[in-house]
C-alpha cells in the first residue's frame, strides 16, 4: 500500500489527487488530503467572487474527486507550527505534495501603504469570501464610509473588487456573500472607484468576459479617457494584437467613444492607465488620496516616468498588483521567486531531491496562470511521484495518521463534517429568507463540522 498526504485541498490539490488515482497502477493506493481549513476547493471558495456562479460551481467537479473512495479529506489540520511538521508527516506518509499555494500579497513599497484605509484586495477578498481569518486584521468595515476608492492593478483580482464596490447589495443577496458584508456593503457610501494601471491597456492581465461585466453593471457607469488609450501605441490599431488583447482593447475604445450615451447612475467606476502610484497621501490620520506619477510606453513593453503627477482623492485604498509565496516551516524556500525549490516537482534540498517530498500549484510554479493551469502543473509532479513509487513504498511508514494528527492536539474534520457544514450555511440562508449563506468564522464552522463529536 502507498500512502500518500496533498497538503491543500485547492483546484492544485485536488488535481493532484485526481492525477494520482488516474494514473496510478499501485494497489492500496490511499490520498489524504489535507486542509488547515475545516472546508475545502481552497480559492475556488475563498477567492472567487461570490457573483461568478459559473467559475465557483467548479467546486462541483472538485467534489466528484473528494468522494473519491481512495482519497480522504482531512481538514482543520495545521501544517508546520502548532499542528503537524513536514519531518512527523514523512513518517506518516511514503509520500508528501504540498499545494499550499500564495498566501501572501505583493506590497507596493511606496510611503503611506500602511494608512487606515489602505490594504490588499486579498483582505477585501476573504472579508466578503467569508474567509474565517478575516477578522484577524485587515479589512475594516469602517473604511467602506469613503465617498472614493482607489484599486491598484489591472488584473482579474482588481476587476473582481472593483465590481464588488460598484455594485448594490440587491445584486449581491442571490449569493452566498456572509450576511454581516451585504449589509455593510447595503450601507457602503462609495460612490466613485478609480481603477488604475501603471501601464497601457494592451498591457492589462485582465480577461475580456470580466471587463465586459464593468460595463454592465446595473448601478455603475463604467468611464474611460480617450486621452489615456491614445497613449498606448497599440490602441490605435488593435488589429495586429492577440485576440484576447484585442477584444480588450476594443471594450475599452467603446467606453471612451464621444458619441456614448452617458447613463447618469448611481456610482462612477474610472478606468485609469499610464499612472504609478508614488504615495499614499494621509488626511486627518488615514488614507486621503494618492500621489501618482504619469508613465508613458519605453518601446520595449515597459513604462518610464514622465516627471509629471497627479493625486487622486481617496478615503480606501486597495493594492491588487500580485500574490506571493510564503515559507513554511521544515520546507526548503527560496524568497527571489516565492517558491519551494523543485526539480519536475520534486523538493530540492541543497540541490538533492529530498525522498518523498513533492510540490505542485502555485508554491512549485509561482502565482501565474489560471486555475486549469493546475492540471499539467498536477500531472508533471504526479509523474515524478510516481516514478519514485517503488522506492517510496519500500520506506516503513508509522500508524494511522489520524490517530497520530489527534495525539497531537488536533481535530480533524472528515468529509462528513464538510457536509455538515454545508447543511448549516444552507439553515443559515434559509433563516435569512436567501440561498445557502456562508459561516464566516472559525467557531462557527468547527460547531457545524464536529458539534458534540469528533470528526
């Protein structure tokens, strides 16, 4: 038999373990997977917009490999510090993946980045994903009192937090967003949001299908300067761009069109390109505005300052410019690039494979692509593991981890306790007169999951 721990039971590893029990031929093949959440599909619950039904019924298809009869879910089981270190689960396990992902945001590094009102877009993420770490810091409510909201990046995560301020909390109610964040948001005062991008549009990382959604908010009138897009050389004639970028730019030109019927809503939502961030500008003890210099093309694809500013006025700041990789505890890590040092998925220790240990996700690869990206990420690992079976299997491994991870203080939550958990949101929703409305913290969650008995 081979036993063998996913560490994060996100799209990268839940594909690696659906890559092990497809391409595996090993008999008494057994996968847990591991959570130091109580709840699994890590991003896909946590980090995807709670109005992006389409992308969040992916936890369907990460589901069918959860029930899987050789894979077990094992949550609320803390990795490193305080819960299991990577050197007990080798002796738990012939083999160890770990797919923890980036769970850190990248900083601007400019004055004033650490004003009330000012934080990353992953605090505002968790806060309205319901994430129970939430409330340990981060975002605040009070900061949604601000008349204007500044969003730095031009990403995905920068289009999903813009919308979320943009639109009302009757668009929101169908969803599962925790009851406390739509009745903030009910109340939220922001009536202009500033979009902005160091660079030029061809340059934005964002998709056209969630651009396209800015324009069509009911509330919100989406306004973009012709003046910025005719710096971008590209802009003028799209023709020659990749389709993605093209269809981009094509959104945007329309946007900025002169002859644009201007709608007169509730909310103003500024698209902003060429500006870079210089200050964060403090007023009577929090964020104010921000001080931006005015960039122009380099003609290498890059940008360089023009010595000219401008300072957008502001009460919320959020950064969306990256995620990035943090250490864990045991693990050989390298800060350049914000992953585990690897070779075809295999964990270098001083240049050497380390026996058993493997990585996939974005701790293997960095934080880039999207999440169908796990899947050949997945495989490549999964293949290496594989190739080391036989010797992996001749290493003696201890008891049943379960037992080992309870005699360590912990409280697992098996699938079930999962279920209990979706069966309490459900309640949840229906007391509240909504659809299944998530627990946003950890007592919460642990009382659904395990109540009276253990998982």
């Amino acid at each position: 038999m081979l036993r063998i721990a996913v560490v994060g039971s996100g799209p990268s590893g839940v594909y690696t373990a659906q890559s092990l029990v497809t391409q595996s031929e090993v008999p008494g093949l057994r996968i847990d997977v591991l959570d130091r959440l109580p709840c699994p599909y890590g991003l896909v619950r946590y980090g995807v917009a709670p109005d992006h039904e389409k992308i969040k019924s992916l936890q369907n298809n990460l589901r069918t490999v959860l029930e899987d009869e050789r894979i077990n879910f094992l949550g609320h089981v803390e990795i490193g510090p305080g819960g299991v270190s990577p050197e007990r689960l080798l002796r738990l396990y012939h083999a160890v993946v770990y797919c923890v992902g980036a769970s850190a945001d990248r900083r601007l590094g400019i004055p004033g980045e650490d004003l009330p009102g000012s934080c990353s877009a992953t605090d505002f993420v968790s806060w309205y994903s319901a994430h129970p770490d939430a409330g340990a810091g981060g975002f605040s409510l009070e900061w949604l009192t601000a008349r204007s909201a500044v969003v730095i990046g031009a990403g995905n995560v920068a289009v999903d937090v813009a919308r979320i301020l943009s639109r009302g909390a009757d668009e929101l109610r169908p969803t599962d967003v925790p009851h406390a964040a739509l009745g903030a948001l009910a109340a939220s005062r922001v009536r202009e949001v500033h979009m902005v991008a160091r660079r030029g549009p061809s340059q934005a990382k964002f998709t056209t299908k969630e651009l396209r959604e800015l324009g069509s908010l009911p509330g919100a009138e989406a306004v973009v300067d012709a003046g910025e897009l005719a710096l971008d050389p590209a802009c003028s004639d799209p023709s020659g761009l990749p389709a993605a970028v093209r269809r981009n730019v094509e959104v945007l030109r329309g946007w900025a069109a002169p002859d644009r019927e201007p709608r007169a809503l509730e909310r103003t939502l500024r698209l902003r390109f060429f500006l870079r961030p210089v200050e964060i500008l403090e007023r009577d003890g929090r964020v104010g505005g921000v001080r931006f210099e005015h960039t122009a093309p380099d003609g290498s694809g890059g940008v360089r300052g023009t010595g000219t500013y401008e300072e957008i006025e502001a009460q919320l700041v959020l950064r969306a410019v990256g995620y990035l990789g943090v250490p864990l505890a045991g693990l050989p890590f390298d800060p350049a690039t914000g992953t585990v040092p690897h070779a075809a998925g295999r964990v270098l220790r001083d240049g050497v494979p380390s026996p058993g240990e493997y990585v996939a996700g974005w701790i293997k690869r960095g934080p880039t692509g999207v999440i169908g990206t796990n899947r050949p990420c997945a495989k490549e690992t999964v293949t290496s593991l594989l190739q080391d079976a036989d010797a992996l299997a001749r290493r003696p491994v201890e008891g049943e981890p379960v037992d080992a991870m309870r005699e360590s203080g912990l409280r697992p939550v098996r699938w079930r306790g999962w279920l209990d958990i979706e069966a309490a949101e459900a309640e949840l929703g229906r007391s509240l007169g909504r659809g299944p409305v998530k627990i946003a913290d950890w007592d919460g969650l642990l009382t659904a999951a395990l109540g009276a008995r253990e998982g």
